[in-house]
C-alpha cells in the first residue's frame, strides 16, 4: 500500500509504503522530525519557512505531515490485523534481544 504525499519541485514523488518514507521509490526515512527539534533549524526554515516536518532530506508543511502520520497509522493497523507480521515482529524482537544478550 503506497500513499502519495507531495511531489517534490523536481518532479520526484514523496511516499509512504508501509512504515517507510520513499522518495522516488528509496528508501528516506522511517519518521518524522519535527523542525523546531532539528539541529538545522536555522537553516531549515531559512530554506523552506513553511516547514514544520523533516522527512530525512525532505521538507513537510504541516498538512504534509498529517498525510504521513495517517498513512502509518492505517499501516500500523494493518499489520497488527495480521497474524504473520505479528509473529514476524515478535521474531525480530527476540532475535535483538538475543543479541543483547550476547546470544547469535
């Protein structure tokens, strides 16, 4: 399931597949920051002064931003209404803990 958020000034489209932010189909980032927490603030909203969300590289309006929360959101839902990615995170989940531990 893909969510079209915007399409960049050069022509790239910014996405949600899953619990991912794709720009142009890779992989930019797995949430969003919010610009008054960036240590680039400054610079950010010099550049851009209507963004209030980074995604990675990418700046996000605030409607932008809501897009993407709400495409996790239904993303999150969707995979906890899944037995398999329910077992699938719990096997990621002990496999780190393993690791932790000292346990491969």
């Amino acid at each position: 399931m893909s969510t079209l958020v915007k399409n960049t000034q050069d022509g790239r489209k910014l996405e949600v597949i899953g619990l991912a932010i794709c720009l142009d189909g890779e992989l930019e980032a797995f949430e969003l920051i919010e610009v008054k927490m960036h240590p680039n603030r400054r610079a950010i909203l010099a550049a851009a002064p209507e963004a209030t969300h980074m995604a990675g590289r990418v700046t996000l309006t605030r409607e932008e931003a809501d897009i993407v929360v709400a495409a996790f959101k239904a993303a999150e839902a969707e995979i906890l209404a899944n037995p398999v990615a329910i077992n699938e995170r719990f096997r990621i989940a002990a496999m780190w803990k393993a690791r932790e531990q000292g346990i491969e």
